[in-house]
C-alpha cells in the first residue's frame, strides 16, 4: 500500500544525487513542441491562441505532474505484472505472493549478473 510513497522517494533520490531537477530537458523540449502545435493553429484557423490559454499550454506541466505521470507509469507497470504473475502461475493465490516471485526473482537476476 506503500509503494508510491517508496517509488516516489527514489525518484526524489535519483533527483539529488544527479543535481538535475526532474523534467528539466523534458519539460524545455515540451514547451517548444507546443509553441510549434499552438504556432500551426493559428496559421491554420487564421486565429489568435487564446491568450488565458495559450500560457497554461506553453508552461509544459510542473514538476508535480511529471512526478505523478512518473509515478503513475510505475505503478501501472507494476500492477500489469502482478496481474500477469498471478494470472500465469497456479502456486500464488494473491497480489503480495505474487509481488513476493516477482521480487525474489529480480533478486535471484541480480545475483545471477554479478555470479553470484
């Protein structure tokens, strides 16, 4: 029930020990993407972008949102995997035996990479 308190303290981790803020890139690569899309309408409508709109279009989300599509993509992928463990192996009953292959078995991949 943790778990996207956990995934979203990695990525605050992952955040600190780079020095990059999340989505700096991307968030820069959004904002051009959408002046060019917010561009073409104008040229092709012959209209001006509204101007209470066109700011909140051009911003290119916060760092919350790209925290929370982060950690929604995360979760989503976990949850389609758990899904697929317990659907594909008779031996687990529920999600947390399920979750427990899973994780054991990312272990035991880990091991096998160093040669252990």
């Amino acid at each position: 029930m943790n778990a996207g308190g956990v995934i979203v303290s990695y990525f605050e981790w992952v955040k600190n020990i780079t020095h990059i803020p999340f989505g700096l890139m991307e968030r820069r690569r959004r904002e051009r993407r959408n002046l060019n899309i917010a561009s073409a309408l104008e040229t092709m409508t012959g209209q001006d972008f509204p101007p209470s709109m066109r700011n909140e279009f051009l911003e290119g989300g916060s760092e919350i949102d790209l925290v929370r599509s982060g950690l929604e993509d995360v979760m989503r992928a976990a949850y389609e995997q758990i899904s697929a463990t317990l659907a594909a192996r008779a031996d687990t009953k529920d999600f947390r035996t399920a979750s427990y292959c899973i994780a054991l078995n990312r272990i035991a991949e880990a091991y096998k990479a160093i040669g252990i």
